[in-house]
C-alpha cells in the first residue's frame, strides 16, 4: 500500500499540468513580460514558455472580447487599457515591453 500512494504521488506530481509552468512563475523566472497591447509575449523560446503564452492570451482575448460587447467598445480598444494597467502594475524586477519595443526590468 506504501509503494502504491508513493506512485500515484509521483504521477500526480510528473503529470503535465503539474509541470505546467505559471504566469507568476514565468514573470518571475524572466520568460515572458507583459506589453501595452494587453497581452504577454514570451521572452523565451522553450514549448513551455509558449505553451503558457498561448493559454494566458487566449483567456485575455475572451475577457477582452466580453467587456469590449457588453461597453460597446472594440476588443483592441479594451486590450489596450488593460496593457496599460497590466504593464503599470507589473512588480520590480519583471520585464514589460515598453513603447519602443525593448524589454527592461520593472524597477531598473
């Protein structure tokens, strides 16, 4: 019974979403970076980090998309203030892309 609950723990934890890598943890770790379109683009190039990237915008753009329908505003209109805001509220030492388009650290 011991070596079963060991082995059910090790799937759980080698499972892929267990793996899966966090927004909070790919800001911190540097691989990604929020920008004042509203979305996060990556800062690495592993599957990981583009995994992530893919599931956070998706999410965004259809919270974008049902405050932009239910303000009568455009879907890039409504990304843009949350770029915005997003980019603002970012913690020191997380990257953000800033109106040139080069990455630097919050706080720097």
């Amino acid at each position: 019974m011991n070596r079963l609950k060991r082995l059910i723990i090790a799937a759980i934890l080698l499972s892929p979403s267990a793996l899966a890598l966090t927004l909070d943890e790919g800001r911190q770790q540097g691989r990604v970076g929020e920008t004042l379109s509203g979305y996060i683009a990556p800062r690495a190039e592993d599957k990981e980090t583009q995994a992530l990237v893919e599931k956070i915008n998706q999410g965004r753009r259809a919270e974008y998309q049902r405050i932009a329908r239910e303000n009568r505003l455009t879907t890039d209109g409504v990304a843009s203030i949350a770029g915005q805001k997003l980019v603002e509220r970012a913690l020191p030492g997380e990257y953000v892309r800033g109106i040139n388009g080069r990455w630097f650290k919050k706080g720097e």
